[in-house]
C-alpha cells in the first residue's frame, strides 16, 4: 500500500496501480475517452492529464497522462488546477477542430467552457478520434479482427486489407465501447453488419428473440468448453425453463406430503 | 460468520415484493435498475419460483467472459460482474444455462446478482421468508423424502 494526496485529501492505493484507476475509485470526475478499465491504459486522448509534485521537487511540478502515471508514496496530485484545466481545454479545442460534428466531444468540451473551437476545422473529417480503444478490446477479447492501418493523415482503424475480416465473430464489443459511437453496425432483422460483414444471429426456438452471433456462439463453444445447446434459447425463455422444471420438483413434493 | 441465501420455493407467494426490492437497491443515477430476481409462475396451481444467479461453481458466465470480468468474490462466495470491466459483448447473458445474468435496457448494462455484496435485500423484504438471509449453521439441507 503507498499513501498519496490528491487534491488536499491523503489517499490509500495499491501497489503498481495506474493513477487514473485511484481517482475513478475516488470519484473523482477526470475525464477520459480511450480509457477502459479491462484494457492495457494507451495514453491516446490526453484528457486525464493531471498536475504531480512531490515535496521535495521545491514547487516544482509535471503534468502527466494519469492513466499511465504509477502511484509513488509522497505524490502530490492536483487534477483541477487552473493549468491543468487549460490544457484540457486545448486537448479539446483540437478535438472540437477535427471531429466538429461529434455530440459527445461537443459535451465535454461544454463542460470545460469550449463552446468553439479557435482553429479552423477540418472539412471531411469522421468522428474516429483514433483512440486504439476498439482494436485494444478487439486484442483482449482475442480476435484481433481490426488493428489501426496507415500513419500520419491516413491513420485510421480498420480490418486487414480494408476487406471483411475473417476473425471477426460480431461481438459488436468495438462499437459498443466506441467513445465517440463511430464504429457502426447495422441491426437488421435476423443479421447484423459490421465491418462490412454480415452476420447471422441466432434466434430463440421458443420465442423468437435474436441474442448473440452465430460464429460467437461457435467460438464460445469451441474455445470456452460451453454447451452449444445453451445458446439456442433465449435468457428469459430459459428462466421460465428452470421455473417450470424446479416447480415439477416442488409440486412432487407438496403432492406426496399432503 | 457465514451466511447462506436460501430459497423455498413452496413459500412464494408471487407477490413480486423481491422485485421492487431488487431494482430500488440496484438503482442507476438515480433511477431504479432491472432486477435480478424473477418471480416465475410455474404452470401449476399457487406455485412460483424466485429465478434468482445460482451462483454455480462451475460457471458458464465465468468462462464465457472474454475479458475476466466475471470474477467470484472470496468475501462473499458470489459471482461479481465488475462493471469498468464489462464490454458488454453479452457472452454471458447467452451462455447463462438458467438465464440469470440479463441485459438493463434501460441503463444498457449486463447484471447479475450479487447478493448486494451480502446482505440481500430481497431477503429482507419477502413477507413469507421464501427468500432467506441466515447463518450457515442455521441452513438445514433438506432429507430426500
């Protein structure tokens, strides 16, 4: 355990633990858009910068990417001093330039008074914020279906050869963990698009309902050792199973004893 | 000193007090949760069973969960979805053998019960102790008939 002030307060962390993970348990608001907790910490959007001095730094301080900072003993943390507000507010001035047409960027930068952005924005943009966070769950998860492809002005998230990815199983985990809710997939009635290929949903053989892919459901089975039977109905269809079989058992039993 | 959940099926009533109770204590930003508990009629006359995680040992949630969200809680012996964790890529909810780890449309969230890391409030407000909070040693397993 090492002992650290954030903002006035001495706080307890553990060991090795990213700064960022102490100020969410915390609560203290930073924000972040590339964080996610079940992911390696990538340091992409620079908006939870913070203010670190130590006592013996004589007013001396530095301002760093707290999801990448390791807790020290003795480290004195501001994450809402007038500097580090500044630099939040031109970490998403630029944001506001690049992606002008982007709801969630347009609100956090409300929050931090940047109503307009003071460069001149870019005309036919897309609203990626080339955070990595899709292709970092997409590694985790272990498909590795989409990666970022090109450098500099080209750099954009894609699938190999820009083609329909074949590790692809349509967790749909990209889009759904997608800050900026780019990444798109097209929800039509037993398939589901995304990345440019479709796929089949399995549907409930008692009442209908779609529920996850069919190539998730294989690969669950194949590499999690799951029945493949278990996917074949739905959650709420196999609740009312497991009501009508455990009420059989208790029927037989009120039955024999009365 | 360790405490079991017990259901009893012959004692519900279906009143669905465990319900209320459930999503009022499951509440987001102020507004109440899906809940995890369901009061289930059963087809047969003046018979519902509370369909509540049964927090197996062998869990299929467990070892669909991709990116180890799902963990057990030696604390309280249950299984916890840590939600940082959670990318919500509903492998769990399709693998659930009994259907209880469930999406909160409301909220867009995957939940499961977690005994509200141990002290049950279902337990505390069903009116005819179908659901119970006890001690271990007070928790007799039933004698087959």
């Amino acid at each position: 355990m090492v002992s650290l002030t954030i903002n006035g307060r001495i706080v307890k962390a553990k060991d090795g633990e990213m700064l960022l993970a102490v100020l969410r348990r915390e609560k203290i608001d930073v924000p972040a858009m590339c964080h996610h907790a079940a992911v390696e910490p990538f340091g992409a959007c620079r908006l939870c910068v913070v203010e670190i001095t130590r006592a013996e730094w004589k007013g001396w301080c530095d301002y760093v990417t707290s999801c990448l900072y390791p807790v020290s003993p003795g480290l004195i943390v501001n994450t809402h001093s007038d500097k580090v507000n500044e630099l939040r507010r031109t970490i998403l001035d630029l944001f506001l330039a690049r992606h002008p047409d982007c709801p969630e960027i347009a609100e956090l930068a409300g929050e931090y008074g940047v109503f307009k952005t003071t460069y001149e924005t870019v005309v036919g943009g897309n609203n990626c914020i080339l955070c990595g966070l899709c292709t970092r769950i997409c590694d985790r998860m272990g498909f590795t279906a989409i990666s970022t492809v090109g450098r500099g002005h080209g750099k954009e998230v894609a699938p190999p050869l820009r083609q329909a990815p074949p590790d692809c199983v349509g967790c749909l985990a990209c889009a759904e963990n997608c800050p900026t809710k780019f990444i798109e997939y097209k929800l039509r009635k037993k398939r589901v698009t995304i990345w440019e290929r479709e796929f089949e949903l399995l549907t409930c053989t008692k009442c209908g309902k779609t529920t996850i892919t069919k190539d998730f459901a294989e690969y669950l089975s194949r590499h999690r050792a799951i029945d493949a039977g278990y996917f074949e109905i739905c959650d709420e269809c196999r609740r009312k199973n497991l009501a009508v079989s455990m009420g059989e058992i208790v029927n037989w039993e009120r039955e024999l004893l009365t | 000193m360790s405490y079991r959940f017990t259901v009893s099926p012959h004692l519900c009533t279906g009143c669905r007090t465990c319900e209320l109770a459930c999503s009022f204590m499951h509440a987001v930003e102020g507004k109440r949760g899906a809940t995890r508990i369901h009061p289930l009629e059963t087809g047969f006359k003046e018979l519902w069973v509370p369909v509540v995680c049964l927090q197996c040992d062998d869990a299929a949630c467990v070892k669909s969960c991709l990116v180890d969200a799902l963990k057990r809680n030696p604390e309280t012996g249950t299984i916890d979805l840590d939600r940082e964790v959670c990318v919500r890529c509903m492998a769990c909810v399709a693998a659930c053998p009994f259907g209880c780890s469930l999406l909160d449309d409301q909220h867009n969230l995957v939940v499961k019960c977690d005994l509200c890391g141990g002290d049950p409030a279902c337990a505390h407000f069903c009116p005819t102790h179908a659901l119970e909070w006890k001690p271990i040693e007070t928790v007799k397993r039933k004698q087959a008939v």
